[in-house]
C-alpha cells in the first residue's frame, strides 16, 4: 500500500541518501557508491571528485554553505568543525569549491579530545575520514544550513581516537565470521551479511524555566537534590498512559525533523516515572541505526528547546523514580539475507538458529566483564540494579522453549521437540482468538532473547551505543570461530556435519548454561545465585572499567584487529577519567549549592522561628526550631567536611560521593521543613507535574 504523498513528503528529505544521490551522480559512480553501502565493497578514490560534486550541489540547493566532517570523539558526545563552500576567484569575487579530497578527508585539531595517552597535547594533528556507509545529512538549526558528513577520527599514525572506527572494525569481523559459517551450512553468498541494530531511547522532559533554575541540572544533567513527593510513580498510571499536548506537539515536531533526517522514527508513549517518554526507531544497520540515534538525541535537545522544555538524558536523573535507559536490540542477517536469530515453526530442527544462539551464550559468559565494562559511566551507577533497570550481574534470558530445547540438547545430544506457544483467548466471543509467542518478555534481565533478537537494557540513556555494540560484535565473532573451528576439526577427522554440530553445541551449551537465568534479576535470591555459579558482580563502574586491561580482553581485541593494546588502554584511562571528573563535578556543584543556597534558606527560616515571639509559647514551634537548628548546623559541618575532601591532591571519588550523599539527605529533610515559598530551587513535584 502506498504511503500518502502528505506523510512521505518529508522523509528522508535532508539526506544525500541511494534514493537521492540517484539524481546528482553519473550511473558508474552510483553504482560504485551503492555497492559500497549495501554490499561493503572499497570505493574507487578515483569517485571520490565526482561524489564531492554531486554532495555539494545537492546541499546548496538546500540553502547550506559549509560542510562538517561529523565524528564521533571518545567524549560520547559528536562533533563538528564547518568549514566553507565559499573560494576566492582571484578576482575579487567567490566561487564554490568542495573537492574530494575535502570529501575524503579532513584535519581536525586531536590536541584536546581525550586520547588516553595515545597522543601527547603537543600532537596536535588528528585526521577525519569518510564512512560513505553512513549517508551525509543536512542540520539545519534555527535556519541554519550544514552538510554534516559522517566519518571516523583517527590520530596521526592511524590509532582510532573515536567510537566510530573500532565499531566498523568489530561489524568487518562478525560479517567475516558470519560467511565462514554460512559456508558450514551451504549457504551462498547472495548478499553481505547485515549486523543490525534497533535503539529504545528514554528520556525525561522538564519546563526550561525550572532546568535553568537548578544549578545541579544545568551542570550535571541530574537533580542532585531533591525531595520525592507524596505521589510519583507508584500509581503505575504515567506508563503507556494519556500523552499530555504540550508533550504530543514536541514528539510531533520531534518525528517531523528526525523523519527529514531519514531517522526511522516509529514509537512513542509515556515511560514509567512522571515526565519520562520514549521513542524508539526501526530496525537498521548497526552503524546507521548508532548515528541515527546520535542525531536524534541532539535533535531532542533542540525541538524541546524551541517548546520551552529541556530534554535530560542523564540515567538517572531524579532519585527515587526510574532513571533512562537504552534497550539496545542486536541481531545479524545472513548471506542468505534471513535472520539467523529467527528461530521459524520448528527451532529444534533449525541447526543454524542454534549455532547462532550458543554463540551469543558463550560470547556473553566468557566476556560477561567487557559487557558490563561497555556500560559503565557515573549516571549508570545509579541506574543499574535499582528495580528499575538490569543488574550489574550478566545473564541471559532464553525463555521457556529455547531453554527447553537447550536442556533436550545438554541431556540428549539432540533436541526432538519444540514446546508449542498456545493460542490466546480471552472468554469473549467477539474478540479474534490470537497466537501467543513463543516466549514471554523478562524486563529484568539485562541480555534477553526476546523472538528474533537480543536486547541488551543495561546502556545508560546518556550513552553511545558504539561501546556495547563493538563487545557484541567482537565476542559473537569470537564464539562463531570457536564453534566453526570445533566443527570443522570434527568433520575433517571424518565425522559427518549434523553429529558434530550437535557435539559441539552440546558441549557449548553444558560449558556456558550457568549464564542462563529466566527468573527475577533483580531478587536477592538470583544475586545469591548468582554467587554460587561464580558470575562477576561488580556493582561500580570504576571497578568494571578494570576488565578492559586484563590479559584475555586485550588479547581478544587485538587478534580480531578491532582495537590494539594501546587503543584499549587508552580507553580504559578515558573512561576512569571521566568517571573521576563526573564525581568531582557533583561534589564541587553540591559543595557550592548547599553554602549559596540551601543553608542560607534554611538559616533564614531558624532565625524567623527563634525570633518569632510566639515560638516560646508553642511546643510545635519550639520542637520545629531545634529540628532546622540541628540540621542547619549538620548540613555546616557536612559542607565543611566535603570541601575537605575536595581540598586533596588527588581527591577519592567514593568520598566524595558518600560525603555528597549524606548532605543531600540533610538538605532534602529541610526541603520538607521549609516553607515552599522560601526553598530556592524548583521542587521535584514542580517538575514532574507542570509538564
């Protein structure tokens, strides 16, 4: 059915897309360009001028001037240097200039994005190259016109200064694995295998008035006071309910500007917590479907500034309710351009399906530590395990046939049956009876198999989904070469196919089942569990960052080449940075609002009470002033204790955060103590319900 010419019009309208570059470049160099995309074949530099041409052509017809090598720099964050269209004539006039070579490659200064020690500050060069996988797009910003072209961000010697070029190396490497093993099961190479990827992305909204009003969530990104009111979320009645127009017209205008930038926006609905939404888009490749949802977290931030809101994508924004997350769904399609995680009617019989599966099994029990190490950041912290988002503990959810099968596989050598889904009914003669899936959803696992794919729930709203994405990648390919080369020394001592896959994944299956957990990851009897099967339990972040530089992570990554030794350290350092400045950050914000703000409010209210002649007389009155006395003097001495702290040479982030914590609950009980006139920032319930 075709889609109407009103809801089509704009889609894609601002992307030099296979549909667009059809109409600007000569058939051989579309050829060339298409083959490249969607079938991963090296571009002829010669192109490279015809291509820059043609890109150039199309976006001044869109009203831009400059261009942007667009990357993705090791901060999490993107970036952007413009550079102009505009050339001096020689004489006196201008003309426009965009060269291949500009298109190729650009020089962007590396001096101050963080490198890990890779580059000394004095090294300044650091070098953009073009991804022609990712399509060039228009920004525009207030009117503004930009062609941003998508690229990796290299140092001078090659070493990936960026998230984007160990991401393309990890997809070579599982697209690699994925032909050998295609070639076990006689399968053609019809087309280039896919790694594909779909992001749910969450996120709160709050009045821009109220953002700007809070020095923690202008600095920070969360709220690092903030008592919680009588009624948040435990109603229940936020999730999937009404979605309130001034919300409706920015998911609106936010479809509307993604869909231009050919971001395949599809759902929306309210999350879990007051003032928390969604948006999720369609399925893509792995590499488009990650810059997409960078663009569309700055496109956010913009559209909900032009309707007066603030869009926070920190995880954990508000104590007490849910924080955000990003589901991130992962599966590959084959040469033979099917879904290798689709199980089809009879998954007991679907050989390939079971391989696939052992795969992300044994990949995700032996490297559980990467996993949980790709994750890691201060705003996941207070995030993952909190009944609200998967633990910090690995597992996998199967569901009740996969795991079924699995166990006939363990016991047997062999599955023979497969537990049929019964249909649905509901006692109503009217309503259709409807086919049940084969499995249920566990929201508290953070690795589900959930039909045709895995979600991983444990990436922090805030985050790029490159990191996690390069793990899975570069572990699935790992567990498929294992699991091929087992085959193939079976089947070349003589064994047929079927017995020795069926060996193989048996052994597999019994080695790596302890990961397997279809219950209740966030009970403390799983955590118990959890303990006694020997998974790694490493709440803090700071502490998981360490899995990268051990001996077998550093090995992994740098016999598949997706990052060398000095690549992976130099992100460990970078991460454990970040972490340390992210927590120094909060305190000195907590440290500067407690003395300007809320012990002055505080004090301000202690001395109205002892002052008020009627104080003497009245036992509440009396009682109420020893308690904002108490806890002023408290909140001083705890102030004192946190600049302390900060005061060190090398100041230790667990400190901090226990010295930070422990004031806020002063703070907070004063918020409940104080007049709400008189308390000097917006409260949470100003926040969740003025929306």
């Amino acid at each position: 059915m075709a889609v109407p010419a009103e809801a089509s019009f704009d889609f894609g309208m601002n992307v030099f897309s296979i549909k667009m570059m059809r109409n600007y470049l000569s058939r051989p160099t579309y050829q060339a360009l298409s083959a490249t995309i969607l079938k991963g074949e090296r571009l002829d530099p010669a192109l490279a001028d015809d291509i820059a041409e043609a890109m150039k052509t199309w976006a001044l017809e869109r009203g831009a001037t400059h261009y942007t090598h667009w990357f993705q720099p090791l901060t999490g964050a993107t970036a952007e240097k413009h550079d102009s269209f505009l050339m001096p004539d020689g004489e006196g006039g201008m003309l426009t200039s965009f060269s291949g070579k500009e298109l190729a490659q650009g020089e962007a200064d590396g001096s101050s994005f963080p490198s890990g020690g890779i580059r000394a500050t004095f090294e300044a060069r650091g070098y953009t190259a073009w991804d022609p996988s990712s399509p060039a797009f228009i920004k525009v910003i207030e009117d503004v016109s930009v062609l941003c072209i998508p690229t990796i961000f290299c140092g001078y010697n090659g070493e990936a200064l960026d998230k984007k070029t160990p991401l393309l190396r990890s997809q070579e490497t599982l697209s690699a694995q994925i032909s050998r093993m295609a070639v076990l099961f006689g399968i053609k190479p019809e087309k280039y295998p896919r790694v594909l990827l779909g992001v749910e992305q969450e996120y709160f909204l709050v009045p821009q008035d109220h953002f700007f009003a809070r020095q923690d969530l202008l600095l920070t990104g969360r709220t690092l006071f903030g008592h919680r009111p009588p009624r948040h979320q435990q109603m229940s009645d936020h999730y999937y309910g009404c979605i309130r127009p001034r919300v409706l017209k920015f998911m609106a205008e936010l479809d509307r500007e993604l869909w231009k930038l050919g971001v395949p926006a599809k759902t929306r609905h309210n999350e879990v917590a007051p003032a928390q939404f969604e948006i999720a888009s369609v399925y893509e490749d792995q590499n488009l479907a990650i810059d997409h949802n960078m663009i569309a977290m700055q496109v956010m931030e913009d559209v909900a500034e032009r309707n007066a809101l603030v869009c926070l994508l920190h995880e954990k924004p508000f104590k007490g309710v849910n924080g955000s997350g990003k589901h991130n769904n992962f599966s590959f399609e084959g040469p033979d351009g099917k879904n290798w995680f689709k199980p089809g009617s009879t998954p007991h019989d679907n050989a390939k399906f079971l391989m696939t599966i052992c795969a992300v099994v044994k990949a995700v029990d032996q490297y559980s530590d990467i996993l949980r190490a790709s994750v890691a950041s201060a705003g996941n912290d207070h995030r993952l395990g909190a009944h609200e988002a998967p633990p910090a503990i690995i597992s996998v959810y199967l569901g009740e046939q996969l795991t079924d099968i699995i166990n006939q596989i363990i016991e047997k050598g062999g599955a023979t049956r497969t537990k049929s889904a019964e249909a649905l009914t509901f006692g109503v003669n009217r309503l259709m009876t409807l086919p049940r899936d084969a499995t249920d959803r566990n929201r508290t696992s953070p690795m589900a198999f959930t039909g045709n794919k895995f979600e991983f729930r444990a990436v922090g709203s805030g985050q790029s989904c490159s990191g996690p994405n390069v793990v899975l990648n570069t572990t699935v390919a790992w567990a498929i070469d294992e699991l091929c080369s087992a085959v193939e020394k079976r089947t070349a001592a003589g064994e047929k196919f079927e017995p020795a896959l069926q060996k193989v994944l048996s052994e597999n299956f019994k080695k790596h089942r302890r990961i397997l957990f279809d219950g209740d990851n966030y009970s403390t009897v799983w955590k118990k569990e959890a303990a006694k099967r020997g998974l790694p339990d490493v709440p803090s972040s700071i502490e998981s960052l360490k899995a990268f530089i051990r001996p077998e992570s550093i090995e992994l990554f740098r016999k598949y080449q997706v990052l060398s030794e000095r690549e992976l350290k130099s992100r460990y350092e970078i991460y454990a940075e970040a972490y340390q400045k992210t927590v120094g950050i909060e305190a000195g914000c907590v440290l500067e609002m407690g003395r300007a703000l809320f012990l002055p409010a505080a004090l301000d209210f202690s001395d109205r009470l002892l002052t008020s002649p009627t104080t003497a007389k009245s036992k509440t009155l009396k009682a109420l002033s020893k308690r904002v006395v108490d806890l002023c003097d408290s909140l001083s001495a705890q102030l004192d204790k946190l600049e302390l702290v900060l005061g060190k040479p090398r100041p230790d982030a667990a400190a901090q955060r226990k010295a930070a914590e422990g004031i806020r609950e002063t703070v907070d009980e004063l918020e409940t103590l104080v007049p709400g006139g008189e308390w000097p920032v917006p409260s949470y319930m100003d926040m969740f319900f003025t929306l």
